[in-house]
C-alpha cells in the first residue's frame, strides 16, 4: 500500500505588505498552440497574501527569476525565445520581459 506523497512548500511574498508564507507545491497541465502538453509547477496563495493589489484582481502570477518561475517554465517547456510578452486588454497595454 502506497503512503501519501511527499509534500513540497515554496515560500511566497507580497512584496507590498512584506508578508511571507510557505505553500504547497502543485502541477498541472500547460498546453500552448496545439504543442505537446507539459507539466507546470505552480502554488496557490492564500487570500490575505495578494492584499495591497488592485481591488479588482482576481489572480496573480509571479514572475520571478528562478526556475520555477513561470516564464523559466514557458522558455523550458516550449522552446520559447527568453523574452516573454503579457497584454492587458483591459489598459490597453503590452509589456514585453527580456
């Protein structure tokens, strides 16, 4: 009989408020274009985390520098160039990450 599998956590920050946790590291599946699916390493904030964000927000992604990061991940998993373009239709505006 198989015991429970081992449970990874990864620190998060708000960088607004200072706050800090430790959450549980997930995966699931990412698919872009019709590529081959690839598995995505991701965690869940807790609400009081994304605190000090714009009132409307209902998600948020990190973009850090490590590996896990989800731009590391696109350029690794897909083969993308290390540039990384985000658009936010709402404000009318692109950034684009080198």
């Amino acid at each position: 009989m198989a015991g429970p599998s081992p449970s990874y956590q990864v620190p998060q920050q708000n960088p607004i408020t200072g706050d800090t946790t430790f959450r549980d590291l997930a995966e699931d599946i990412v698919s872009v274009d019709g590529m081959t699916p690839e598995m995505f390493l991701f965690s869940c904030s807790p609400e009081y985390l994304v605190k000090g964000s714009v009132n409307s927000a209902k998600r948020v992604l990190g973009f850090g520098r490590s590996k896990v990061a989800f731009q590391s991940q696109m350029v690794n998993a897909f083969d993308f160039p290390r540039k990384f373009t985000v658009c936010l239709s709402s404000l009318n505006l692109c950034l684009t990450l080198h």
